[in-house]
C-alpha cells in the first residue's frame, strides 16, 4: 500500500479520517505492514502484506489478527489487541 492512499481513506463506520501506523516497508518506501485507527471510534485495521483489512465487525476474525497485534505489540507500544 502506498503511504499516500492514506489521504483516500476513511473510516467504514463513522467516515472519520484515520490514522497510520507503518510497521514494515519495501525499498519503494510502499507499506507492507501497518496499522489504521479510527481516533473517533477506536477501531483498527491491520494492514497485511500490503493490503489494508477492513472488513466490517461481524466479518472480522479476531484470533486471526490476535498473532499479527501481538507481533507488533513493540511497534505499537501496547501489551494488548486493540479492541
């Protein structure tokens, strides 16, 4: 994902701007792994491989992403899965 398709994203649910996280870049400075947070709601949505997951609530599988927030836990500066 590009740094700047920041700039064309939003929020799924309350269409709030988000907020980046970038974890892991190539060369091209392209995101391959990173984190979006939504301030005004307090989701999140991980950016794996490149690809931002931003599925809805009720389609998410939280033990999926479990091992990905804990890898990043450092990164992140937390102990826990955003909730």
């Amino acid at each position: 994902m590009k740094a700047t398709l920041i700039h064309k994203l939003c929020c799924p649910f309350d269409k709030q701007d988000l907020k980046l996280t970038i974890i892991t870049q190539d060369v091209n400075q392209n995101i391959i792994e990173g984190l979006l947070s939504c301030p005004a709601c307090a989701r999140y949505y991980p950016i794996v491989y490149g690809i931002p997951i931003m599925n809805p609530d009720e389609y998410r599988e939280k033990q999926l992403e479990a091992p990905i927030m804990a890898r990043w836990a450092k990164q992140l500066g937390t102990t826990n899965t955003p909730e």
